[in-house]
C-alpha cells in the first residue's frame, strides 16, 4: 500500500514538473545561479581581501551550451596569477634590497680609505691639536742654532722657520678655544669637540669628536659626536666622508638623541653628491622610522631638504 502511495506521488510530482511552462523553469533556474554566484563571490572576498587591482572578482561564467560542465580548472589559474604577481614583487623588492646594501658598502669602502688616511695625517703632532698634544709650540730657531748651521748647506735651510709658521698660526687659533673642565670627563671631551666645530677648526673638531666616539661608544654622548662628526665633514666641503658618519651613527645607535638628525643630514649629503634618489630614501626612512616622534627642527629641516633635492 505504502508503495503505491509513492509511486504516485512521484508521478504527480513529475506531472506537475511537466506541466509547468518552460519560462517559469528558466526563471527559477536563473535566480538559483545568480544566488549561487552572489555567495561565492561573498566567498571569494573572504578569502582573498583587500586584492590587488591586478586581480578580478571571480565570476561563475553561464552554461550556454546544455550538458557542458564549466571548466574545473578556473580557480587554479587565478591563483596561478596570483602567486605570479607576488613573486614579481618579490623579485622586485629583492633587487632594491641589493642594490642599497652595494651601495652602502662603497660608502663604507670610502671611509675606510678616509680613516687610513687621516690615522696617518694625525699621526704627526703638527698636524692637528687635541687635549692631549696642546703643549706651548716649540719655540723658533735662534740665532744660535743658525749659527751652528754649516756653512756649506743652502740657505734655504735658514727659512726653515717660515714654513713652520702656518702651523704655529693654527695652534695659536686652537689655543684661543677654551677647554672645558667640569670634572665630567665625557661631556668635558664632547663640548670641547662641539667648541672647536663652533669656531670652524674642522680637522680639530673631527678628531676630538672621533676620540670621544671610540672611548665612550655606549654613553650618551656618543651619538651627538658621530652627528657632530659628520657635520664637520659636511662643513669642510667633504659629504662623502659626511654620509657615512651620519650613517654609521643611524646604524649603530638608531635609539641615540641625534639618529634622526644624522638620518636628515645624511640625505642632505646624498643630495650634495648628486644623488638625489638615495637622498630621497633616506627622507622616507626618517619618516618611517620616526615620524612625528622626530624632534619639530629635523622634520622641518628635512622637508626643506627634500624640496630642494625634487622628492
């Protein structure tokens, strides 16, 4: 009995399938595929947010022709896309990485040639004037020590005198910058340093400024004398060795009172060197790092700077 109950309904069923019009069909099979492609795309979102522009919403194409099944494949080849367009920004990014650490390494080639030199200038007491040689200049040769003078050399010997006098000019002039002392020892060496840049006897000021940097690396006062440093070169005229003091101090103490100032300076340098790209890196590093935290003179600064090299 059961059966035949269900046999019929069945064939109601299909009756009544029979008899509805074809229109009627059609429309109630659209509103199943367009409430089937709302949700995956609703899916799709989900999954995939905040797409690139590169990419497109995927849609559900129609069946236009009965008993085709849509291609099976279509989800792969858009994550294929994807996965190309991520490895293409990574490639790129790869590249940008490479190029600044080559150039930060022919920054650093050039100022450990700067430093082999300058060791080697400073080695000889006459050429520079710190704390520790600033002892009365050796006095003029007397007419006594002319008179012991051979007969039979040059007189160009006696003129000797004469060329040291330039030298005798410059102590004289780091003579007049009074040295502190506090009793503090590090702030003692940094003021005198901060001195002798203030009254422009640069090659003084940058090899006080370096003594306090290599004795007191960790103190507080550190990253004022490498910025210092760095501003002595950039005043001498010399902003290659300038870029790499101002870096060398970003790098080293980043958390230090003149990282941000150094980060400035250094794309001032950059600029000076003509290379304005890697100046305008180093205005987007400082804003990206520091921000509003930067103190109100280096973000001014830096926004004149970065006008004047065209970012």
């Amino acid at each position: 009995m059961k059966m035949r109950q269900i046999t019929f309904l069945g064939a109601a069923t299909i009756a009544l399938a029979a008899t509805m019009p074809a229109p009627a069909q059609e429309a109630a099979i659209g509103k199943r595929v367009e409430r089937l492609e709302k949700e995956m795309r609703a899916v799709q979102r989900s999954v995939f947010p905040g797409g690139s522009p590169t990419f497109f919403e995927g849609e559900i194409a129609p069946d236009n022709s009965p008993g085709e099944r849509a291609r099976s494949n279509a989800p792969v080849i858009d994550l294929t896309a994807r996965v190309d367009a991520l490895e293409s920004q990574l490639q790129t990014l790869t590249g940008q990485a490479e190029q600044n650490a080559f150039q930060l390494r022919e920054l650093e080639k050039q100022f450990t040639a700067y430093k082999a030199q300058m060791d080697q200038r400073f080695a000889d007491p006459e050429a520079t004037a710190t704390p520790a040689n600033l002892a009365p200049a050796p006095a003029p040769t007397t007419t006594s020590t002319l008179a012991a003078t051979p007969a039979k050399k040059p007189p160009a010997t006696a003129a000797k005198p004469a060329a040291t006098t330039p030298n005798a000019a410059r102590l004289a002039l780091v003579k007049t910058v009074e040295i502190p002392a506090t009793g503090n020892e590090t702030k003692d060496a940094y003021d005198y340093g901060f001195r002798l840049w203030e009254a422009k006897l640069y090659p003084e000021a940058q090899a006080q400024l370096k003594q306090v940097v290599t004795k007191w690396p960790n103190s507080s006062h550190a990253s004022f004398a490498q910025n210092l440093l760095g501003r002595a070169y950039l005043d001498e005229g010399k902003p290659s060795l300038a870029a790499v003091a101002f870096y060398n101090n970003y790098k080293d103490r980043p958390s230090g009172a003149r990282a941000p100032h150094s980060l400035m300076f250094m794309g001032v340098a950059l600029d000076k060197l003509g290379r304005k790209a890697d100046a305008c890196k180093a205005f987007r590093e400082l804003e990206d790092v520091y921000g509003d935290k930067a103190p109100q003179d280096v973000r001014t600064d830096a926004a004149a700077a970065k006008t004047k090299a065209g970012c």
